[in-house]
C-alpha cells in the first residue's frame, strides 16, 4: 500500500508530484506529504492527515518550490494517520527526506539503537529509522546513493523507498526490496520520474524500467544507474509501455464505481476479445506456454487470491473440477504461503490478482514456484509484478479500475478462469470437442447478458436502498457457485456502507448463524434456476419462519419466488456457468446504491486502499 512519486527536471516539482499522488490514492489516502528541494539545497516539506485535498490546500497556502520533489499517500500500518506520521520523514538535521511503502520489522530494535545513539523521532511510525540510518552514513562519507544502500541492508521486511538529500539536490535513490509493492523509473527528456506503479507515469511517460526486488536505480535529471542492492551495475530494461489515460476518467458517471459496473458488457468483451475460436468453437489462449503434455500431466490446480479475487477464484476452482476433472482449490494466499502446502512439479498455481501487487498472492506464487509448480498469472494489470513474476499471464483486459471497491475485474477474473478451465478440460480430455465449443459459445454470450442485468431493476436499488439503509447487518446465502458471490455481496456492502454483512454457503446458517436472523437482519438469497434451487428456496423458508426479511435475487420470469420473499433482484435466464458473474451485478449495485443513501466516499472507503502490497 502506499503510493510514491518522485520528479527531478526542469518543472516545478510540487504540482508535478501532487498529480502524480492523485494517480496513486487508491494505493492509500489517509494522510499525504510532498518534499521539494531547490536548487540551493534547500528542503522544505509539507504534509497533511486526510485525503490529498488537505495536502492540496497546504501547498496553495504554503506553496513549495524546486525541481526536485517526492511524494507520498498513505495507508497507515504504524502509528495513526496524523500530520506528523504522514510521509515524508526527515532525519535529524532536516538535510535527508524519505517516503517509504512496507514495514521495518525489526524498527523497534533500530530506534531504540539510533535513540541510544542521541536521534530524537518526531513520529510513531517505523519509517522514521530510515532517515536516521541514512544520514549516520553520509555522516561516515558515504555517498548518497552507497548510504541509502547499506541503511537499506539494516531493515528487516519488504520494501519500496526513496530518498533524496538536499547536499545533493539532483539525485534521488530509490529502491526494492522483496514485493512489498513496486517501483517503476520513468523516462522523459531532460526529466525523470519515480513511481509505485506504471498507471501514475503513463500521463509523463511510456519509457519505463520496473525495478526487481533486491534492485535500486540513481536517478538524476538525465538518466539513472540501476544496481543490485549488492552494488552491482545492472542493465534493467527499459520497456514502452501502452496505455490509454483518458479510459481512466469517470466518463459522466457520479463514481468511478459505478462507471466500472455500467462497463462491464464493454469490459467482458475486451476479456473475450482474441481468445474465442469458432471453427471450430475453442478457447484460444495462445499466451499459455504449456504444451498439451504438460497440461495432461498436471494433478492439481491451485488458485491464489485474496478479497475479492479471491471469492472470484472459488468460482474459477469449482469451474476448473467440473470442467477438467481436475482437484482445484482455491486458497487464502496469505494462509496458503505459511503452512507448507504440498506442491509438486504436476501443480499449476494460478495467482488471481488485479492490480498484480498484492503481497500474499505474490509470495503465495513464489513458495508454489518454488516447490516445483508452474506459475501463471491472471491480472489486470500487464507489467504487475504478477505478471512479471509468473511463468504466464492471462490478463484481464477489464482496463483500469480506479473504484477500490472491485467490480469489473472480479468479474473478468471469473470469466478468464472459465475460459482457462474449458482450454484445460479440452486440452487434457475431459471435454469432448462438442462440450469445449458449447463452453465457449456461452461464455461469448457473457457481455450481452451483462448488459440485460444491467438493465434489470432499474429503480428499485434506489427503492431497496432507502427501505434498508436502518439495517444494523445483514447475511448473504448462496449454494454452488453463488456461494463465493453470496461472501462477495457481503464484502461489498461492509467496505462501501459500513454496514456488517455475513456471507455463506446457505446451508452454513443452520449450523449457528441462524441465531442472528430477526426482522432486522435482511437476508439476502442468491436463488437462481438451478440445481440448487429447491435447496435454496428451503433456507429462504427457514429464515421466514424465524420472522426473516428476504431479498431474493432471482431469475428473471421466475415469478413464484415474489410470493415467498419481500423484494426480488432479477437476473437474466442464462447458462449455470455464466450465473456467478450475472449474479455479481445485483450485489455491486444494491451494496453501491446503499453506500451513496449513506453518503459515503464509494470510490475511497475509509481505511482501505485497492492495492495491498503489505502483508
Ligand atoms: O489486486 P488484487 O486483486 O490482488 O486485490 C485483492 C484484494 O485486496 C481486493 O480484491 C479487495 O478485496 C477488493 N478491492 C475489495 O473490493
């Protein structure tokens, strides 16, 4: 979490960076600060608890001026989001400014050795050693670049820093290690930039050299030196990237939320775009290396996520077995990279990760990779540290999600694991050539169906909206593949509304969470046409016997279900496969329309941050 911008050129910094942090917000935005030094060595910074507007007004109070600026927005992990724990932080004498992304696990042990020392801290948070640290060497007579390195060998954890100094104000050092989010130069002319991720440079630049973990690069106005954080020069490639900024804008919607739920059809179709064969109907995924051998000695596929995507991967293990007849989980990642899974050469990790920086999906493909099995990533976002770091990648193609709350993308990883699980079950035999084509020819129906849900309910969000809004928490049941969209609608409603929600499989309720129902714990039940959909309508009786509220999300033109639940949130009639991700737009919309009755910041949630690159 957390998001870094430097500049060093010819413009002035400070609104250069401030609009490069906004690119960043949704990395963190509970306090923000920019650092600028002039061309005299003169440092100042500037500071400000609260979402970048806060850091906005101070610098047109108490403007900054300088080529050279640093900037970071904060998800806070040590210390509260206060003005003096925002970022950057200062070492002693004002001369050494750092902003930082991870945690220093061993900080307790290092600032009770700098305080010792006679270094007095200004702040609660771990980051404030590495200033300390840096400017103990440049006192011994090391350069900028060699103490930032050895301060850097000190620090327990993964990290992304940097760092500049006002004795040399042309220089700024940044470096990684391990995968606690990224680090990417960007390349102008007569100008460099620094920054978290490849989004926030693409206004400035499409020249850009992602940093590997154990790399730093000394930047400089004119260009910068990469080098391992053994000193060692390194030739990091410089990649051009592609990517359209102007996607990213609201496009007349009131949120980006809503903007990226109203794009799905769109976004669906980018996802099938090139991957869907028709003589005969197959799923081509041309960028997967793994021959047909390879894919028929596999014995086990293993899904990593967390949140969101992880829900997705549920739906993508269960689509995976009954497909490609092949044991599928789905893991917690950050359980899954503690408890010495067992993994072999046969084992396909597939790590599901939209921004591609979250850190437990990442060090949960790693230890896979490690034990021997191929890696592939499914991620939205092409040059992620996911995608750089996995053996292949099938991208999401849902283009940039800015909403923290995940909505396009949780769909598009579900319909690239569904294509993913048809190539396997044709790849290895467990689908005739005729079972493949009807797989495929159903998932191109995706956009079309997302476009009817759409269109269904128009109103009666609002309507539900308004009637619930009181509701002190609510449940979510679902069976078979709406189980993990049942723990989705749970997760959506809690992060946008506050509002405590509880999803499960509906036949789970029984076993305790039976108790909460009363006539102020709306349930809702995902009860589509299905095989399960006796089963279900046998939860929704249990929960009206025990004087339950029920809003059914049903099939459309089901028209019994009106009689036995109190409201209805239809989908289209569609294919069992395709019901998860249809299923997913009703329970974006009613958790969006509840979050906006509320009045709450939809795209920021509070204490939230749509990358989480800690552990
Ligand atoms: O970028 P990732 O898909 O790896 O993110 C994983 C979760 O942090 C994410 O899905 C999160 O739960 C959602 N933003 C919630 O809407």
């Amino acid at each position: 979490m957390c998001g870094i911008f430097g500049y060093l050129g010819h413009q002035d910094a400070a609104p250069l960076v401030l609009a490069g942090l906004e690119r960043l917000a949704y990395r963190g935005y509970d306090s923000a600060g920019v650092a600028v030094i002039d061309r005299a060595g003169h440092l100042e910074v500037r500071k400000s608890a609260g979402k970048l507007a806060n850091l906005t007004s101070l610098l047109e109070r108490e403007p900054l001026s300088g080529n050279a600026g640093l900037g970071h927005t904060r998800w806070a992990t040590h210390g509260a989001p206060t003005d003096a724990n925002a970022h950057p932080h200062l070492d002693g004498t004002g001369e050494v400014v750092v902003v930082h992304n991870g945690i220093v696990e061993n900080y307790i042990e290092l600032k009770g050795r700098l305080a010792a020392e006679g270094h007095t801290f200004t702040s609660a948070t771990d980051t404030e050693v590495i200033p300390h640290l840096i400017q103990e060497l440049l006192a011994q007579g090391h350069t900028l670049a060699e103490a930032v390195r050895l301060a850097a060998a000190e620090l327990r954890g993964a990290h992304a820093i940097a760092c500049m100094h006002a004795g040399s104000p042309g220089t700024l050092v940044a470096l990684r290690i391990g995968n606690a989010g990224g680090v990417s130069v960007g390349f102008g002319s007569g100008e460099m930039f620094v920054a978290s991720d490849l989004p926030a440079l693409l206004p400035l630049t499409t020249s850009v050299a992602p940093l590997a973990p154990g790399e730093m690069a000394v930047v400089t106005p004119e260009g910068c030196e990469m080098l391992t954080l053994d000193g060692r020069r390194v030739d990091t490639a410089r990649q051009t990237i592609a990517m359209n900024p102007v996607a990213a804008a609201r496009g007349g919607h009131r949120h980006f939320m809503l903007k990226e739920i109203m794009e799905q059809p769109e976004s669906a179709m980018s996802c099938l775009r090139g991957r869907l064969g028709f003589t005969p109907p197959s799923a081509v995924l041309g960028e997967l290396p793994f021959t047909s051998e390879e894919l028929r000695s596999l014995s086990r596929v293993v899904f990593l996520g967390m949140g969101t995507t992880q829900y997705a991967t549920r739906v993508g293990a269960r689509t995976t077995e009954l497909l490609a007849r092949l044991p599928a989980s789905a893991e917690d990642a950050s359980e899954y990279r503690y408890r010495e899974p067992v993994v072999d050469e046969r084992t396909l990790a597939v790590a599901v990760s939209q921004s591609g920086e979250t850190a437990d999906t990442l060090e949960a493909m790693h230890l896979a990779a490690g034990g021997g099995a191929r890696t592939l990533a499914i991620t939205n976002v092409a040059g992620s540290q996911a995608d750089r770091g996995a053996d292949a990648t099938l991208l999401m193609h849902a283009g940039p999600e800015i909403g923290v709350a995940s909505t396009k993308t949780f769909v598009n990883s579900m319909l690239v694991m569904y294509l993913l699980a048809a190539h396997l079950g044709h790849a290895r035999g467990a689908l005739t050539d005729a079972a493949a084509a009807a797989h495929v020819e159903e998932a191109a129906r995706l956009p079309a169906l997302l476009g009817e849900a759409l269109e269904l309910n128009r109103g009666v969000y609002e309507r539900l909206a308004a009637a619930y809004v009181k509701a002190r928490r609510f449940l979510f049941l679902g069976r078979g593949l709406l189980d993990p969209i049942a723990r989705e609608g749970a997760l959506k409603l809690k992060e946008i509304s506050y509002i405590h929600a509880e999803g499960m499989a509906a036949a789970e309720m029984k076993h305790g969470p039976i108790a909460l129902i009363d006539g102020e714990t709306p349930v809702v039940a995902l009860v589509l046409r299905d095989a399960l959909y006796e089963k279900m309508l046998g939860n929704i009786s249990e929960v009206k016997a025990r004087g339950g509220v029920v809003i059914a999300i049903a099939t459309a033109g089901d028209d019994s279900i009106e009689a036995q639940v109190d409201d209805v949130l239809w989908v289209p009639p569609c294919p069992p496969l395709l019901a998860p991700m249809l299923a997913a737009v009703p329970v974006q919309l009613f958790a969006y329309h509840t979050a906006v009755h509320l009045g709450n910041d939809v795209d920021q949630p509070r204490n939230l941050a749509k990358s989480v690159t800690v552990e």
